[in-house]
C-alpha cells in the first residue's frame, strides 16, 4: 500500500484507521471520506466528501488522488439494518459494489470488513470452523455473506486483490460505534465510569467474540501487507480477540470499580441477533496464513479503556 482511500472515515473504525495508517505511510498518504467532514475539521488533513453510492463520485475521487488501494467501510451495522433493511441493501451492497468496481477499474487493492454477523443459527456455535454453515438470519448478516463471495469473486474473476477478515465487536473509546448489537460491550465503561452501574441489553449469558480497537486496526494493516501466496482463504478470514458475556466483562470492570452494579434490560431485536452469532471463532487460518496475533486480552482492555474513558469523561466535565 502506497496511496489509500478510507470510505467510512468518520465511523468507529475509519476515524481511527485514518490516524493509524497515516502514522505509518505518511499524512499524504491517506485520504479519508465520508458523507460528511469530520468534527476536527480543520485538522482532517486530506479528506473528501464521498457518498458510496454514488459511483461516479467514488471513481473520481480515488483518480483524482491516485490511490493505490481502497479500503470500504461505509455500512449500516446489524440492529441499524434491521430497523431499516432496504436502506442497508442500498448501502451496504450498492457501497460495496460501486467500491469493487473502482478497485477493478482503476486496478486497486482492496479491503473490506465481513463481520461475525455472517454466521447464522446452523452455524456451529463453539470453536466456530473458518470454513463453515453460513445462514444468517438478518439483513446485516445476509450482506456481509453477498459481501465476502463478491471479494472472491472479483478475486477470481478479475484479479482485483481483495482481502478481508470477520470482525467481533470491536471495543474502542475515540468514536462511539453506532447501531451494533456487540455496543453494549462499549457502553459499559463509559457508563461505569460516568455513574457506577450500566443496564446491558444483552442477555448476562451471552457470549460474544470481541477484539480491542488496536488490534483490528494492527490486524488491517498486516492483512493487506501480507505476502498474497500465503493467503489462502483471502476474504472473509475470521479473527477475535476474547470472548465473553455481560456478566464476564461486568465482573472485569468490578475489579476497577468496586461498587459497580449491572443490570438488564434485554432488547428483544438485538437478543434475537446475538443468540444467532458464534459464542467463540476459531482465529486458527489468520494466524497460519498473515501471523494474525492480537494483544489485548478482556484484562488488558479493560485496564486501558476505563484509564481513557475516565480521562474523556473528566475533560468533559
Ligand atoms: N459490531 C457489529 C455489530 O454489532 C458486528 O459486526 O453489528
């Protein structure tokens, strides 16, 4: 990767990806875009008002800056999906296919997010196989299967280099995540930091996969620099970092804050969709084929993101 288009920059991924890969390749070297400009936008460095489906756009944008590689973000989550499953086709699969096409016509890397949302009820609960039943049973999950078969088969077709991975719940306090059934696993520190107690709309005893944001970020970025003969399974490679239930991560945040209390109020919409996920991946073909190999544990993560949500919290006091 040399020059490199985020769409979605402004979401809980994009917005940080930006930061982490201009770290790496340099502020000119990656532009961000999204349907509207950054809060910061004064110090949004090179950044571009991208609508993905509007394809036209899309294209002239990644020309103009001469991109080498795009990576597509831009998505409804899972329970913004449900509430609006026409909306989430236009864009999560017209976004999608209007990004695979300016890869294939300006012969750009790619990468894109598939999620644990691609897995459904028939798919094997524990120890989740990477190749294996997936039936999903929600909007969101039925575009991130379309999504991981059209990066093969443009792949396979046209030789556009595409890659990805499944990402858990993603767990970071710079930008808020939004719409997400994994969310509460955010929630529950700023709201134990703010007030000592959080009432979780996730069922005590559902586990879920889950990766600290500095580990998807790191997972991106070692992904599409890996070397492609190693990559055997180039989509859609499952990676996770933990796994645990409300009650888990509540006992964890307990050891930081004494008298923290959780209770629950269980959304049934939201329920509905974590019971259909995996309980835990196995991240065994990531590891084999690119050295996937995440850092935080549910301990370490905790430890960090109470020590910067306080911080946010006491500054916005
Ligand atoms: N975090 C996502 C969601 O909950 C899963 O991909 O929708």
């Amino acid at each position: 990767m040399n020059k490199i288009l985020i769409t979605g920059a402004n979401g809980q991924i994009g917005s940080e990806l930006l930061t982490h890969l201009r770290g790496i390749y340099g502020e000119d070297h990656v532009v961000g875009s999204d349907i509207r400009l950054p809060k910061n936008k004064d110090d949004a460095g090179l950044f571009e008002i991208v609508d993905v489906t509007d394809a036209h756009r899309f294209h002239a944008v990644a020309k103009e800056h001469q991109v080498d590689t795009v990576i597509h973000l831009a998505a409804l989550l899972s329970a913004t999906a449900e509430e609006n499953p026409m909306k989430a086709w236009d864009l999560n699969m017209g976004g999608l296919m209007n990004a695979l096409e300016v890869a294939r016509e300006l012969d750009l890397k790619f990468f894109t997010p598939s999620s644990i949302g691609a897995f459904g009820h028939s798919t094997p609960k524990k120890n989740t196989p990477q190749d294996t039943l997936q039936r999903p049973s929600t909007m969101y999950g039925v575009n991130k299967v379309a999504g991981e078969l059209l990066c093969d088969y443009y792949h396979q077709k046209f030789g556009v280099d595409t890659r990805s991975v499944r990402f858990p719940g993603l767990i970071s306090y710079v930008t808020p995540p939004g719409g997400g059934t994994t969310d509460y696993a955010v929630e529950i520190y700023y709201e134990a930091a703010r007030k000592g107690s959080y009432t979780s709309f996730i069922d005590e005893h559902t586990y879920m996969d889950m990766m600290y944001m500095p580990d998807a970020l790191e997972a991106i970025h070692q992904l599409m620099e890996a070397n492609p003969d190693h990559l055997v399974h180039r989509n859609a490679f499952n990676v996770s970092a933990m796994s645990f239930a409300p009650k888990g991560i509540a006992a964890e945040v307990k050891k930081h804050i004494p008298d923290f209390t959780i209770d629950y109020d269980v959304d049934p919409v939201r329920q509905a969709i974590a019971d259909s996920w995996p309980d835990n991946l196995d991240t065994s073909a990531a590891q084999e084929e690119w050295g996937f190999a995440p850092s935080y544990d549910l301990a370490s993560m905790t430890k960090d993101m109470l020590t910067h949500v306080r911080e946010k919290t006491t500054n916005s006091l």
